[in-house]
C-alpha cells in the first residue's frame, strides 16, 4: 500500500513538474536580517510611564513561486498566479526577561514579538492580548503572504483576487481581498477592497488580521471590509486622483491625489504631492477614544510635500502633514504616503510614532545623493500635538554590493516628549492630570542585509 502511495506521489509530481515546465514560471526569494539597537535601556515603570525603546534581531527567509497560467501565444490576456510564504525568528530580545519595577504589573514584560509574530487573533481579541508575556508565547513566525490570482486584457480590464503585496494608498505590506481596474483613454477606475492585512519583510512578520472591524453589543465581531474607489486621470506629468475610502458602519472617507511635475528637464526634476482626506466617523465610533483622544465625527489630513532631483544623483525635498482632530482612527496608521517610516517608536507604545495623533503637526525636510551603487540621506522631523511632541534627525546609508545583495546602515537622534495628562503606552483615556510630562530618548541604530534571488 505504501509503495502505491510513493508511487502515485512521485508520477504525480513528475506531472507537475512537466506540465510547469511547460509555463513560463519563476522562482523568487530573500534571505536576510534586519536589527534595531536602542539606546535607551532603562527599567519598566509602568505607572510612570517609562519605558526602554527595545533592541532586536531577526533572521527571515522567503519563497515564493509565479507562473504565467496563459501560453504565449495568446497575447491580449494575461492570467498569472502565485504562492509565497515567509518565516522567520527573533535571534535577539532586549525586552524577552524585563519586568515592572513599579510592580503594577507581574511577570516579564516583552515586547519585541511586536515586529516578529505578532498574533492576537484575526479580530484582535484573543484572550491572552492583555498579557504582553502570553502573547509573545503565542507569536506566529510564519505568514503565507501571497496566493493570487491576476489577470488582465490588454490594459482596458484586469483584476486581482487572493493575498498579494498592496499598492492601495492606505493599506502597506500585504492585502487579503481583491482590486479591479477598468482603464479608457487617459482615465482609469479603480476598486479595492481588504479583508485582512499582513505584514511580511525582514522587519516585520504578522500573520493576516482585521485592522479594524465591527463589534456588536453581544460581544461578536465581524468584517464589512475596507474599501476604496478612485477615478485617476494621468496626462504626461500630472495626476489626479479623486477617492473615497470607506467601512460600513465606521467611517467615509473621501479625497483628493493631485501630483504634478513643476519642472521636468534633463537635469532637474521636482515632482509636487498633495493629498487630501476628510474621514467622517460614525456614531459607533465617535465616542470611542483613539491615541489618548475622542475620535469625534467631522475630521481631516493635509499631506503636501516636494522633490527635487538634480541630474539623477542629488535629491532634497520638504513636506507638511497635518491632522485636524482625530483623522487617523481608521484610516491612515495602516499605511500612508509619507516618504519615510512612521513606525520608529518604542514597541511599548504600539510604535506609532505622533505622526497619528490628534491634531498633530509634522513638518519634514531631507537630503540625500546617490551615485551608482551607494546612497545616503539626512532626514530631519518635528512633530507636535496636544499629546505629545518629539524631533529626529535621521541618516540612512544604502549599498548594493550586487543586484541582488543589498546592505543598509540609519542612525536617528530621537526625542519624545510626553505632556502633563498623557502616558507612555496609555491610549484608552483622554487627559489625565495625574499622569505627569517626562523626556524619553528614542534614539537608535538599525542595520539590514539582504539577498535576493
């Protein structure tokens, strides 16, 4: 009986190889390691509020496998479809065996599981999330990230259906859903719509989730889903975008993408971005308190920002970001077109960094040169909002050693400053004159090397 078994395996992998053989297919992958080194070590105090930004390594692997389904001699459509998956682990921990030297709370205090494994349930609602202890025991290293199916006519119509890298403007890592896209002359329609989000690069991997969902009275929760519609009109060097971004019963959301080329010459270039979005909140969530803020209903974000490149080596730009009442509840922390990461705080305050806060202003500035294989860029910030403010100046050295190995060096300044009536890690409440204003360095080293093959 086993030997039919071996049997019946290896005639039906040889089929499978001989008929993917046939296909046009590739085979894709990524070794590598990502680490961050704090330099704030100092001990938990949970009722004070102090915490140690948090030092880590990890070490991923990822494979993944893209066939084109159609032969070649078929030339309007494309059907494509892909598998990939990645694993990984935490090789250092600085917070694996911190405890609370206020004794609020017991046991050891972990938090790096944040970035590599953290699971707490599709919903969010597991019964250990509470226990940050129980949920790095509960960690999930592994996330099968793609499995889609892709296919277009022409350029007029295509669709992709499954788990694949999302380009949506506020979803980042991997979507769980679908996009359509209806394109006629200059102007194209386009839908989106998410029912789970993952994250999966040599810094992060979270199996799929609801980012946000609905609960009912009696405790359940369910996903209407995150959508989007855009209409985009491209004409040369400009392009407008209008959208609305919606969840059924949370929010509306729509907005406005305007990009244009001011200057587009041989040797100068300066591309101009402005963004606009007006989340209007519902009942159900309008009461609900966000980043230490009541969400409230009519709220909105302004993003404009400028690049300006000078014969393909040297680059520069500035932007603003600005939130007018508690914009970022359900829409933005979840990806956004900002040129730089928004995730740098200490994982013990979920580490957004005040970008997403309420009424919160970020003013930016970089510049950066790069020449053949190497690069680099200084990239200063300062944001302040009711809830707290903070300042980095950031430098980034990039270099490939080939097209496929790939090495990369930051050092950021940081600086938090938490106000009277705020506290590290405390989101649920608004103000609170009990809680008292304090200093925290948020300053760190991160390195990464990569291949690619």
């Amino acid at each position: 009986m086993i030997q039919k078994v071996l049997t019946f395996c290896t005639l039906s992998f040889s089929t499978f190889a001989t008929q993917l053989h046939a296909l046009n297919y590739k085979i894709s992958g990524q070794v590598g390691s990502f680490s961050r080194i704090g330099f704030n070590n100092s001990p938990i105090n949970t009722a004070k509020g102090i915490y140690p930004t948090g030092s880590y390594v990890t070490l991923v692997g990822s494979l993944q496998l893209g066939v084109d389904l159609l032969p070649k001699s078929v030339k309007n459509h494309k059907l494509k479809a892909a598998i990939g998956a990645e694993i990984g682990a935490l090789t250092y921990d600085s917070t694996r065996v911190l405890t609370d030297t206020s004794g609020l709370e017991k046991g050891f205090l972990p938090a790096n599981y944040y970035y590599m494994g953290r699971w707490e349930g599709y919903f969010m609602d597991a019964p250990w999330k509470h226990s940050r202890y129980e949920t790095a025991m509960h960690a999930r290293d592994f996330v099968l990230h793609t499995l889609y199916l892709d296919y277009s006519y022409k350029d007029h119509f295509g669709f992709k259906l499954g788990r694949y890298r999302s380009r949506a403007l506020f979803l980042s890592g991997y979507n769980q859903g679908i996009q359509i896209f209806l394109h006629f002359g200059e102007w194209t329609l386009q839908w989106f719509s998410s029912y789970g989000r993952a994250r999966s690069n040599l810094q992060y991997i979270r199996d799929f989730y609801a980012p946000i969902s609905y609960k009912f009275a009696d405790g359940r929760h369910t996903n209407y889903g995150l959508h989007s519609l855009s209409l985009i009109y491209k004409h040369k060097h400009l392009t407008l975008m209008p959208f609305v971004w919606f969840y059924p019963k949370l929010y509306t959301a729509p907005g406005l993408q305007f990009d244009f080329d001011l200057v587009h010459t041989h040797s100068w270039t300066i591309h101009t971005h402005f963004y606009a979005w007006f989340p209007i909140y519902d009942s159900y969530m309008a009461h609900r308190y966000f980043r230490s803020a009541l969400v409230g209903t009519d709220t909105a974000s302004l993003l404009i920002y400028q690049h300006f490149n000078i014969i393909d080596h040297y680059n520069f730009g500035w932007g603003v970001y600005k939130n007018f009442g508690n914009a970022s509840a359900c829409i933005g922390w979840t990806g956004l077109p900002v040129p730089f990461g928004t995730k740098d705080n200490t994982p013990y305050a979920k580490a957004y960094s005040n970008l997403y806060n309420a009424n919160s202003l970020t003013v930016f500035g970089y510049v950066g040169f790069k020449y053949q294989n190497f690069s680099w860029q200084l990239l200063g910030k300062v944001i302040q909002s009711p809830r707290d403010d903070s300042k980095s100046l950031m430098l980034t050295l990039r270099y490939d050693l080939n097209k496929r190995t790939h090495l990369m060096f930051k050092i950021n300044g940081y600086e938090v400053s938490i106000h009277r009536g705020y506290k590290v890690g405390d989101f649920s409440v608004g103000y609170n004159p009990k809680f008292l204003a304090n200093t925290q360095d948020r300053s760190y080293i991160m390195t990464s090397v990569g291949y690619d093959f």
